[in-house]
C-alpha cells in the first residue's frame, strides 16, 4: 500500500474556510466556477492558436516563438506529473472528509502540485513572449483557473502555489533559450515543409 503525504496540516484551515464559502455563494457564482474549472483549460489553447497566427504574420523567428508555447506547456505538465508521483498527496477532499463542488478524484489521483494550474500559469507566461496583450489576458486566466481549484474542493491553497510555481520556472527556463535560438531555427525550418507554419503565404 502506498503511503500518502496529507497536506492538510500545512493550510486545512484555509482550504476549509474557501469550500464553506462556496458552499454558501450563490448557485451561479458556484456553477460558473465549476464550468471554468472543468473547461478553462481550452482558453489557453485558444490563446495559443491566436498567437501563432498573428506571430505568421510577423515573421518566421516570431512564428518560431509561438510553436514553442504548447511545447512549454506540455513540460510543465510533465515536471507536475514526476512531482505528484513523489510527492503524493492525498487531495484535500479525502483527508478532511468535507462536501464540494466537484467530485472527490479517487484515491490515487495525487493533489500536489495542482497540474491545472501549472499548465495555465506556463501558457500564460510563454505567451508573454509572444504578445505582451494575449500574454496579460492568460495571466488574469490562469489566476482564476488557480483560485478555483481550490474554490471546487480538488486543491489545497499550498497546492496551486506549487503550481504556479512548477509553471513559471519552466516557461521563465525554456522560453528565453527558445527567443535566443528563434533566428537560427526559423532559418532551418523554414527551408523544409514546415516553412507554412512559421510565415503567411
């Protein structure tokens, strides 16, 4: 049997005190705090495209930059996941036993770092090198995608710090190396048949 870390008694207190309050906050406050928690994620996908496209319309070392938003992400989330495998906590809503707003993940389905978080937080800072305007709307969403985890009972407060920060460092990491290189790979790619990505025709 695996052991689990219970996080509760890092910030139990706090992480009980947002589920009560949303288990007294209006039934279309909740709904839509569930929704965008549930689907949220799709936004930054949708960043990410709108990113690319305006970037072909630059030039190819920008187009560059923006094909490496997903690719960011998708480390982020891999970083999260080896860290939840070593980590293991229990989510919040197994150790404490309280009602909330989405469903209780099984046991298993470890707490920290909150990968919702990571991924939006890394999207929204390596979209910051692409356009500092789509960058700043990702930030706003990634803050209300990490309060509401917390907000449907799936996360402790600690977990989407850990979260934010499992995002940050890898976009902060991978993103300046890529604008360093962006030139000579935009170089290289666009001499292949890749070259439809980087630049509008």
């Amino acid at each position: 049997m695996i052991r689990a870390l219970d996080g509760s008694s890092i910030d139990g207190s706090a992480y009980t005190d947002v589920v009560n309050l949303a288990r007294h906050s209006p039934a279309w406050l909740d709904d839509t705090v569930s929704a965008w928690s549930t689907y949220g994620l799709a936004l930054f996908a949708v960043l990410m495209v709108v990113g690319w496209w305006r970037a072909r319309r630059v030039n190819a070392t920008v187009s560059v930059t923006a094909l490496a938003v997903p690719f960011v992400v998708v480390a982020a989330f891999g970083v999260d996941a080896a860290l939840k495998l070593l980590v293991r906590e229990d989510r919040p809503c197994q150790s404490l036993h309280v009602a909330t707003l989405e469903a209780c993940p099984a046991p298993g389905d470890w707490s920290f770092p909150s990968n919702h978080t990571a991924i939006a937080i890394a999207a929204a800072i390596a979209l910051l090198f692409v356009s500092r305007r789509l960058g700043a709307i990702a930030v706003v969403a990634a803050g209300a995608m990490a309060a509401s985890r917390v907000w449907v009972g799936v996360h402790y407060p600690h977990d989407v710090m850990a979260g934010v920060a499992v995002g940050a460092l890898t976009a902060l990491l991978v993103m300046p190396a890529v604008r360093r290189s962006a030139g000579v790979l935009a170089l290289r790619l666009t001499a292949t048949r890749l070259r439809p990505l980087l630049a509008a025709q």
